[in-house]
C-alpha cells in the first residue's frame, strides 16, 4: 500500500518561495558586487530624508500675472523642471512635493554645490531677440551724464520708449549669490515686463549697457539640444541648436541684420550698428549682444557671456539649467529652512528608539501569552523588519526614495498591523483546540478561518494607506508609503512563513503534545474534550 502523502512538502515549498524572495531581494540590492563580499556594507545603506539628516528646505509660491491659481499642469510642468534641476546638485533624495493649489516645497538633503533658493526660484527662461537701441552705461566721473543711444528709436513704441529714458541699470541682487552664469548678468531693471515674448523690452547687460529689444526670434522651448563647448580654446561658451521652426524664423532675422551690416560696412557709416545685433535674454538679463557678420541658417545659436565670457562652471550650469527647461511660472520663496546634522541625528536617534522599544513591548507580550507560539510570531515580526529594511534599501537605490521621521512611524505603526495578523491566526488555533481537536486538524481548520479575517484586516489597512498617501502632502506621505509596504509585507510572512512553521511545529513533541508552555496546553485553554497527541 502507498502511504498517504504527508502535508509537509507544502509548510516547505512556501519556506522555499519566501528564501528565493529574500535572495532576490539581497542579489538585487548588492547589484554587481554580489561576488565582492568586502563591498556588501557600502550597498546597505538608506537614504535619509532631510528631518533625519542635514540639508535645505525652501517653500515656493506661484505668482500669476491675474492672480489667479495656475493651471495643475502648468504645476506638474514646473514640478518637474525643479526636480530635475535639484538633481544636479548630486544629494540623493532630493524631492520636490506640491502643496496646495500654488506652492511647492523643494527639499535637498545634505550639502548641496548650488544655493537651492536661486537655482529653484529662478524662471530661466531664454529668448534671442533683435536689438532696436541701445545706450552704453556713462559713468557718475564722465564729465556729460548725456546718454549716448544707438538705433533707430523709431522702431520703438511710446511706452517702451517711456521705460526706456525712465529706467537705469543698477546692481543685481543675485550678482554673487553663487558661482554660476547669474554672475554674469550685474545689472537689471525693475518690472516684470521681460517676459513678454511677443512685445518689446527693455533689459540690461553685465557692464550698464541699456537695450531696447524686439519681440522674441527664439524662446527657451525652441531648443532642442545645449552643450558647454570651449571653441579654439579661448573662452567657454553654450551652443544651442533651434528646431526647424524656429531656425526658419532665425535665419530671416540674421539674413535681415546681414544686410544692413553689409550696407554699412561698405558706406562706412556704422552709427546704426544696433540694429545689425541679436540679444541673447536670460530671465530678462542680456547675456551676450552678437552682431550680425553673416546669416545663420543652420539654426545655430551660441551665448558668449558677453565681455566677461564664462567660466568652465559658468557655461556648464547654464547649459544645464537650459537643457531641463523653463520654469512655466514666476515662484517666489516664501521661507527656507536648513536643518543642521546634530537635530537630523537627535531626530534619527529618537525614532530607531521608538522602533526598538515597541518591537520590545510587542514580543514581551507575544512572550507572555502565548509561550512557544511567542517564538513564531516574534520571528515572523523579524522576518517581516528584514524584509522591510531590504525593501527601503533597495527603494533608496533603484527609486530615490527616502526614509523620513513620518516613514518611520509608519514602520512603528506597521509592528502592530503585522502582530493583528498572528493574533487571529492564534487564537482561532486556541479556538479549534479548546473544541477537542487534535493539533494539525486545528492548524488548517483554524487557519481557513483566519485567512479571510487577515486579508480582508490588511486590504483595509493597504486602502487607507493608498488614499493617505494620494490626498496627503509631504511628509505624511512617507508615512503612508512604508505603512502600504510594510501592509504587504505582513501578507507575504504570514503565508509564505508564520502558517507554514506552525504546520511544522504541530509535528514536534512539544508543541502536538500539548506542552504547558508551548502556549497550545488543552487544560490551560479549557478544552471540552481531551485530545490525543499528533506529535510522532
């Protein structure tokens, strides 16, 4: 006679399926130095947020020309722009969250190469436009305080030319506020009339110079390739490259130029020379003022740094902030605040206590009621923080995510969600035994009546996570991410470990013979009706 077919292979089967998950998680964490065991602790680490670790926060608001809020993909647009623009300063974990209908809050954990409040606020939008007038900067010691001005003013309309004669260049506040391209541009006007790129303006470049500009050739969202470059070695430069559209549009205004520079070279008479210019425009700034020797069809744009030029670091950030896009919206920073390393530690410090200490309290309790079931559910508590903690890890690397004092707690909250889920198998265990049934009938009878408790208690937990984390801003995000995690984590230990090793144990002596301390003693539950030993 064939012996029955014992139900072990399956309590091993789902032991196997949860090593094979743990291994994946491992090998997909230690990456390619999976075979170098003398690089596996620099691979564990987790990227802390900017509460558990020094950095910057800067919130930023909207501003609309009608007051009105901005559109949510306007929003979205700029969202995006700023996230890839914290990103070049090289702190993993840099977010950038919405809050409300008109601000975002930029958060760069660490210390960061850029100053966040410029390199986020900043709008970076670039145009080129045909130069009408200009008036060089006269100095307070030149003898006449009469401007000279270059152009034609009759291509200027009256109330350009009103701002014109009104306004003077004075310093820049954001002359030295970090070395980047801004350090270029030492003078500007008041107003937002920059940008505009249909009408005129008037703007300022690095030395005092005063323009009047036409409407825009180009703007930012016509380029479709940047690049720093150092041609012939001299000095360090950004090329742009224009869409066909646009580099129609650009080769018509410098074949224009082209000719009334050639007229007046051949004349020689050159007093109009304004005219035969293209100005390069940063957030209303003249970057560099070009005159025009040729035509350029090839939609070819290069920005030269005006008289100064650019440095290597200069070309390179500029390039970069132009190559991620223009800021759809005017924000302006409404608060930054730095968090120093030593209230970052003091935070990470109180929140490894307030996990320890109530995974401490939780198995003291486990201990004390259930006795050698304790064991099982104190090990599947454990398994459930390595999974948890390979998870984050591997999160922090693949993903960018970042572990927050909110994160934390959800991690904390998740010790109870997870022990709710032993609870119930437990107990309706006990209750099949304090029935008169032996250990392993009551192992699988008590467990098809908790399996339906347990997912339906974890779906409703993994819900609330899921709206939490949609409806809820910043830092009570990350609470609601690890609780979500951590949610199917608990799925996963009690099927595929916490069942399978009670089916395991109602085999030994200890636990089927109904040991006093196994937490399984028919006499301590009160049962009806004596039951005989399934142990072998």
């Amino acid at each position: 006679m064939t012996p029955p077919r014992r139900s072990g292979s399956r309590p091993a089967r789902a032991l196997i399926a949860l090593a094979a998950v743990i291994v994946i998680l491992l090998v997909s964490v230690l990456g390619n130095q999976t075979l170098s065991p003398g690089k596996w602790q620099q691979q564990f680490k987790v990227a802390l947020g900017l509460d558990l670790s020094s950095g910057t926060q800067v919130v930023l608001q909207a501003q609309t020309h009608d007051g009105k809020p901005p559109a949510s993909g306007e929003m979205q647009q700029a969202i995006s722009v700023e996230q890839s623009r914290v990103d070049l300063t090289g702190s993993s974990g840099a977010q950038v969250q919405q809050q409300g209908s008109d601000m975002i809050d930029v958060t760069v954990p660490g210390t960061p190469a850029y100053s966040i409040v410029n390199l986020v606020s900043r709008a970076s939008q670039m145009s080129v436009r045909p130069v009408y007038l200009e008036a060089p900067d006269i100095p307070p010691s030149a003898p006449s305080r009469n401007p000279v001005s270059y152009g034609d003013a009759g291509l200027v309309s009256a109330a350009t030319m009103k701002l014109f004669d009104k306004e003077a260049c004075k310093p820049s506040r954001d002359a030295a506020v970090n070395p980047s391209w801004q350090q270029t541009v030492g003078y500007s006007l008041a107003g937002d009339q920059w940008d505009n790129l249909k009408g005129q303006i008037v703007s300022c470049d690095s030395s005092g110079t005063k323009y009047v500009l036409g409407p825009a050739a180009v703007a930012g969202g016509d380029i479709t390739s940047v690049s720093p470059a150092l041609p012939g070695g001299a000095q360090w430069v950004v090329d742009l490259s224009l869409g066909s559209g646009a580099a129609a549009k650009f080769a018509t205004l410098t074949t224009s130029q082209y000719g009334s520079y050639d007229a007046g070279a051949r004349s020689g008479d050159h007093d109009d020379q304004a005219l035969d210019s293209t100005a390069v425009v940063l957030d209303g700034n003249v970057a560099s003022v070009e005159a025009t020797a040729q035509p350029i069809t090839a939609g070819n744009v290069q920005i030269t740094g005006g008289g100064t030029g650019f440095t290597q670091a200069q070309a390179t950030d500029l390039a970069d902030t132009l190559r991620y896009g223009s800021l759809p919206l005017d924000f302006k920073p409404l608060h930054e605040n730095t968090i120093s390393a030593q209230l970052a530690h003091s935070s990470l410090d109180a929140g490894l206590i307030a996990g320890t200490l109530g995974l401490t309290l939780v198995a003291a309790y486990l201990f004390a009621y259930y006795r050698g079931l304790g064991l099982v559910a104190v090990s599947s508590l454990l398994l459930a923080g390595l999974l948890a903690y390979l998870s984050v890890v591997l999160l922090s690397k693949g993903h960018e995510f970042t572990l927050t004092l909110s994160a934390i707690a959800g991690l904390v909250v998740a010790i109870g969600v997870t022990a709710d889920s032993f609870i119930v198998f437990f107990e309706r265990l006990r209750d099949e035994v304090r029935g008169g049934k032996s250990l392993r009938p009551a192992v699988e009878s008590g467990w098809k009546r908790a399996r339906r408790t347990i997912l339906v208690s974890d779906t409703v937990s993994f819900l609330a996570a899921g709206l939490l984390y949609h409806f809820a801003v910043s830092d009570v995000q990350g609470f609601a991410y690890t609780l979500g995690l951590t949610t199917l984590i608990d799925v996963l230990v009690v099927f595929l470990f916490t069942r399978p090793m009670v089916t395991l144990l109602a085999g030994t002596r200890f636990f089927g013979g109904g040991h006093r301390w196994s937490g399984l003693d028919p006499a301590r539950l009160g049962a009806r009706a004596p039951w005989r030993s399934s142990a072998r």
